[in-house]
C-alpha cells in the first residue's frame, strides 16, 4: 500500500474513533476549513480546496 492508501486508512480510522467518543465531525470539518485558512503552509496552498474535499468526503463516507 502507498502513502496516500495509508493516510486515507489512517483518516478513516480517525474519524470513526472520533464519532464513537462522541465528537461531532461537523465541527470537525470547520477546524480543518479554518486551520488551512490560518496557516496557508499546512497543507500547500495549491492542494487546500482537494485536502477540504477529501476530508469532507471521507466524513460523509461514515455516516
């Protein structure tokens, strides 16, 4: 497995365990949307839009 099928595993897994301490994944998503806007070098500028995505689709992914 690449780096990428890790992390999008390690993402997953992350959120599930997150949902089951009872964290909401909304608010979730708000942090990541306002960390990138805070700190334009995590991650690179070019890839924020895709990074906000996919981690809004792997939310969704888990209902």
């Amino acid at each position: 497995m690449d780096n990428a099928g890790k992390y999008s595993h390690a993402l997953t897994a992350v959120l599930y365990a997150a949902r089951k301490a009872g964290c909401d994944l909304d608010s979730i998503l708000n942090t990541v949307k306002q960390d990138i806007i805070s700190n334009s070098l995590r991650p690179n500028p070019l890839d924020q839009t895709a990074v906000i995505a996919a981690v809004a689709e792997a939310i969704r992914d888990i209902g």
